[in-house]
C-alpha cells in the first residue's frame, strides 16, 4: 500500500535541478500509457521544463504526492537540505493542538409564534 507522508511541496523540475548535485532516477517515473501498431504500451515518462516534482518531508523528491513511489532524488545530504531551505525556502509547517471551544448556547424557540 502507497505510504502518504504528513506534508510534501510541489516544486517545477527546473527549480530543483538548480541544485549543483542534482540526479534524477528518471527509470521510477511514473509510466506514461502509449500506443505503438495499435498495441497500447506503459513507455517511460521523459520530464519537460513544465512538469512538478513533489519534495517529501523527508527531502526526498519523488514524481507523485506518495512517499514511497516513483523516487527521483534521494542523495538527502546536508547540502541538500540547506538548498532546500535556503533556495527552496522548505519548511514543514508544525501544528499545534487544535483547541475545540464549548458551543454556544442560544436561546431560540423553533415553531413557536409569540406574535398573537
């Protein structure tokens, strides 16, 4: 079963490969459907200028918003991180407990007509 972390970022590919030790395991995109004499195929995904990558809690990158599925980069190093925080300006969001109020109590009569 896919694994779905906390929090990841969407980022456009060019942005993250600004980064000078930049690789990218292309062979675990996602497979593209395709069709080659009339037989439809599952062909490697080649990435355009345009395409998003999701950058996990975890600093791994990967091709969809599943942690463990279709990992394009994962050379996590500290420099790695600094680019991300530095540049990318990353950042898990920490939430507090959530505080859930008493409800408020009115004093409303349903269906009762005090106008006579």
């Amino acid at each position: 079963m896919s694994r779905m972390g906390k929090y990841c970022k969407a980022y456009p590919i060019n942005q993250l490969r600004e980064f000078s030790q930049w690789t990218e395991q292309s062979e675990n995109a996602r497979k593209e459907k395709g069709e080659i004499d009339g037989v439809e195929v599952e062909m490697a995904r080649q990435f355009a200028k345009s395409d998003f990558l999701y950058l996990q809690e975890n600093y791994v990158v990967t091709g969809g918003i599943f942690s463990d599925e279709n990992i394009i980069f994962d050379n996590v190093t500290s420099e790695w991180k600094d680019f991300c925080h530095k540049v990318l300006e990353f950042e898990v969001p920490v939430y507090g407990p959530l505080k859930v109020s008493e409800p408020v109590k009115t004093d409303v009569s349903v269906g009762s007509d005090d106008s006579q």
